[in-house]
C-alpha cells in the first residue's frame, strides 16, 4: 500500500485519536477560560485535574497528527488518574463524600454552588471528559502501533 493512504481500520482509530484530543482541547479552554477570562479561582481538585488534563491537550494533538497510535500507552494512563480526581470531586460535590475529607483548605470550596457553568457542574464535565477521553483511546490499544 502506497505511503499516506490509511486503511479503513487506521482512519478509525485516527478519528478516537482526533475526537480525544478535541476533547481534552475543550476541556483546557474551558478550564483556562472559567480561570482567566471568568476570573473563578479553581478549588483544589480542579487543580489537581488540570494537572492531567493540559498534558492530554499537547500530547494527543502530537499523536493525532503524528497517526501515533501507541499514544494509548502514555495517555490512557493520565486520563485514568485525571478521572480519579474527577470522580472524587464529582461525589463530594454530589455530597456523597463526607465533608470531613474535603481537600478544600483556605479559597474556593470544592462542593460550593460556583463550581457551575452554564448550570452544569464543573466536575460532572471533568468526569465525562475524562471518561470520554479513556473510552476514545481503548479502539487505539488494540491496534498495532506505528513506529
């Protein structure tokens, strides 16, 4: 097969790779946005998600680009911790957590009414980024990776 023409399984998993990396895009806009421009100072565990997720924005975009489908290896494992973080928040956000182990010191509190955008909760959508992101990168695990 002539070089550059991508089989109908490598247009597919370059499509995982792209939507993730348009995701994990979004989400470091957003974040930068609601910080920046919105002026919302991040509480904690909004921190400790940007820490995994800006990552993801540069590195998927390599690997989309670079049709790095052994991206898998590095990215699903910063995207699994990410969401760790992101569903600790999400159920102490969703009071399901005890209050005696919020991680919120001195500043914004990690469960208060402000961690809302548009009505929609700030770490329901770090979660669903994450997980979309994961889900999105399982196709390119199981695919041979280009060297």
């Amino acid at each position: 097969m002539p070089d550059g023409l991508l089989t109908t399984a490598g247009r597919h998993t370059w499509a995982y790779l792209f939507t993730a990396w348009i995701i994990a895009l979004a989400a470091t806009a957003g974040a930068l946005f609601i910080g920046e421009v919105m002026g919302q100072t991040p509480c904690n565990l909004c921190w400790h998600q940007r820490v995994f997720m800006f990552p993801l924005a540069v590195i998927l975009a390599v690997a989309t680009f670079r049709e790095d489908t052994g991206i898998w290896r590095y990215a699903l494992p910063i995207a699994g911790l990410g969401w760790l973080i992101a569903a600790f928040h999400s159920l102490l956000y969703a009071g399901i957590t005890p209050e005696a182990i919020k991680p919120c010191g001195q500043g914004p509190s990690c469960s208060s009414a402000d961690m809302t955008v548009l009505g929609l909760p700030l770490p329901y959508l770090s979660l669903a980024a994450f997980t979309a992101i994961a889900v999105l990168l399982i196709p390119a695990s199981r695919k041979k990776s280009n060297v």
